[in-house]
C-alpha cells in the first residue's frame, strides 16, 4: 500500500518552518508497510489545495495524508476546501464543540466564534477528536476508493494523534504487508569501492529483498529491506545472505545488527575496564554528547575539557607556548599533546582530542577552512590523522569530525586489538 503527503503551509515554503510533519509521517507508515511514493509542500490556496489533492487521487496511493491549514483563522483554508472537493459542506460536529468548548474552560478562556467555527468538518468525513488540540483530524473517502486523512499542523499534535489513532485505526481496518529490515555496518570501506565489491551478491539477491546504501562518514549502512506476509520466511531469507557477507567484507563489517559503533566502544571499554575522557576544540562538546548517549557510560567516561581557546590549550591542557608558535594550534603537534596530557589529567587509559577550523573564517593562524586534527593516546601511544574537509558547512564540518574521532577509536582499540 502506498500513501502520498501533502504539507500545506505558506510559512514551509517561505523557509520560516521546518516541515517536520511530513517526514515523521513517512517514518510511522513506513513501520506498518505503507510506503510514502510523494511528499508535497503547497500554498495554503485553495486552487493549489485542490488541484494537489487531484494529483493525489490519480496516483498510485491508497492513503492521502494532509497537515496544516486546519486552524480557526481566515489564513486556515484547508478544512473548506476539503468539504468542496469532496462535494460536501460542513456541518457542526457536537464531539468536537464539546471537546472545545471543555478544553477553552480548563483554561479559563472564552470560546470566541472562530473557535468555535473549529467544530464544522465535512458532513460525510469521520471527525476524530483532536485532544491535543481545537482542529479535529478528518477522515474521508474520496476518489477512485482514497482514504483522505487531514491532520493539523502542529507537530506535536500529528504526532501524537498518529501514533494513537490514525496508525492503530490503519492497522485495525486494513490487511498490511509485514515489513522487515535488517542494518549491518561496515567501516573503512568508499561506497562505490563496496558496492564493487557487493556485485555479484547483490545480483543475486532475491528480488523481494531491497538493498540500501546509507553513508555517514567513512561508515557505511547497508540496510536490507523485505516486504511480505511470510514473517518466519522472510526472517530465513535475510538472514542466509547476511550470512555470506563476513567472507566479502572481512573485518570492515563491523556488526550485522543494528547498532550504533558508539555502542561498540562502549561494551568494549566496559569489557576491558578501560577509561576514557576528552580534550575538544572544533568538536565543542559535540564528542561528548556522543558518549554521554550510551547508558552506563559513567563506567568508563571521566569527563572532558572543551578547550576552544588558545590559552585554555595552554593553561589548562599544559600544551607549551613554543609548540603552537611552530606549528599552531591546528596541527598534528598540538593534537597529539592535547591528548596526552588530558589522559593525565583524568588519569585515563584513552584521551581524544579534537582542533580544527570549522570556519566561516579561517582563525588566527591563517589555517585553512576545513582543516582539522584528532589525536588520540592509547596505553602509552599517541596517534593522530589529519582531515580536509573545505566543502562542508561548520555544522556539517563539527559533525564529520566527531565520527572521525570515534572512527579513529574504534580502529586502534578494537580493530587493532
């Protein structure tokens, strides 16, 4: 089964709001077997409203999803315009007047005639109380056998309406197909050199099973995909070719379940009883959330120093003046004794440390946008790689970066083990 979304909304185009909605509603219909074959963000015009929503019932979906437009103002045109595609009018539903005249005494406020006028929905169109909110979510039968579902735009009132009414109604009302995925991570490893190297066993794959490359840094998500009503076959069938994958990839497929590497780290740290604390410049802390996110990290995470200021690198991680003076603050150098000494200063068994140029600006050194350092010391060692990364934002540069710390770790403690 397929569904097609429809995101209305002047201020989602316009950049002012991120549409939220539309990607959290693909996610949960993706969970019970309904894939999303269209995502459209329109004007809240009731022209285009119109003329989407044909689009819609001429397409391959079975379901048609709406958000937005369903509020008490005259910038609200949504509810209207259903009621005139649907060849319908609005009526007062008594659920839904009860529902907000009560939630408007809670609050001590008095239900005005726009409100009010929130209680009027298609008189054909099931009217789901909205108890998150004022605008109910309407379900309809439209054209060529479509179910329209109309939700409002607050996202966290189509999400929890999602969640406890429209997903569990679907599910009640409609044979669906058992969907199964299985993530396998593999490091080391440029996506098209894998995908080489996947040939011949991606060929044969049988032709329900879906492959999926999804990158993140050097890491790659190869995510199987299977659809089905068979759960115990389809579990068999997944299961005989991820089988044949660890005489492929060797030791770069790093796990076939699907697990984060951070908590790969972890129940490494935790089995060998080894510590571990942070020394951030161009991370900013972004390292340490990644480890902070595992439970039980207090184990094995001493703590760390985001040490964005040259003087702190010098005062408080103990890296002398005449090393930054010769080779600055981003270097090799500095990143390898930024490490060293955080590892004394925690007295740690593992430090990692971070420093680099996110940019706009290149920084006082004159070192170049997207250059960065991680330097890691292990048991006595210290080790470091250099990055360039001149094409991503700052954002994207801060993030690239904590993976390839966590990358660095990964490769010297448990590959190299």
């Amino acid at each position: 089964m397929n569904a097609y979304l429809i995101a209305i909304g002047d201020e989602l185009l316009s950049g002012r709001t991120l549409d939220t909605n539309s990607n959290f509603i693909a996610k949960q219909l993706d969970r019970i077997g309904i894939s999303t074959i269209k995502i459209s963000t329109i004007f809240d015009d009731p022209e285009t409203i119109k003329n989407e929503l044909l689009q819609a019932t001429i397409s391959k979906a079975d379901f048609i999803f709406t958000t937005g437009g369903l509020g008490p103002t005259k910038d609200d045109k949504t509810k209207q315009t259903i009621a005139d595609f649907l060849s319908d009018v609005l009526i007062f539903n008594q659920d839904c007047l009860d529902h907000v005249s009560k939630l408007y005494a809670e609050r001590g406020r008095i239900l005005n005639e726009l409100t009010r006028n929130q209680a009027l929905v298609p008189s054909r169109s099931l009217a789901i109380v909205n108890r998150y909110g004022t605008a109910p979510i309407l379900w309809s039968k439209a054209k060529n056998n479509k179910i329209l579902i109309n939700l409002p735009g607050v996202p966290y009132e189509t999400r929890a309406m999602m969640e406890e009414t429209i997903i569990p109604k679907i599910k009640s009302e409609f044979k669906l197909p058992f969907i199964l995925r299985k993530s396998l991570t593999v490091i080391n490893y440029p996506e098209s050199e894998l995908a080489i190297a996947l040939t011949d066993w991606e060929n044969e794959l049988p032709k329900n099973i879906s492959l999926s490359y999804l990158p993140a840094g050097s890491r790659i998500e190869l995510r199987l995909t299977i659809k089905g009503e068979d759960k115990d076959l389809m579990e068999k069938l997944v299961s005989k070719e991820i089988e044949k994958l660890p005489e492929i990839l060797g030791d770069r497929l790093i796990s076939k379940e699907d697990i984060n590497i951070i908590d790969l780290i972890s129940d490494f740290l935790k089995k060998e009883q080894l510590s571990i604390a942070l020394a951030e410049s161009i991370t900013g802390g972004s390292l340490s959330q990644c480890f902070t996110s595992v439970p039980g990290c207090s184990s094995y995470y001493k703590g760390g120093i985001i040490a964005y200021n040259t003087k702190i690198k010098e005062n408080i991680l103990n890296v002398p003046r005449a090393l930054i003076d010769e080779h600055t603050v981003v270097s090799k150098e500095v990143a390898e004794a930024m490490a060293i000494n955080t590892a004394k200063i925690f007295q740690t068994d593992i430090a990692i440390s971070t420093t680099g140029v996110a940019g706009p600006n290149t920084d006082e050194y004159n070192n170049p946008v997207g250059l960065a350092y991680v330097g890691l010391f292990y048991k006595g060692e210290v080790f470091s790689e250099k990055f360039v990364y001149s094409n991503l934002t700052r954002e994207e540069m801060i993030l690239r970066i904590s993976n390839k710390a966590i990358e660095l770790l990964y490769n010297k403690i448990i590959m190299n083990k």
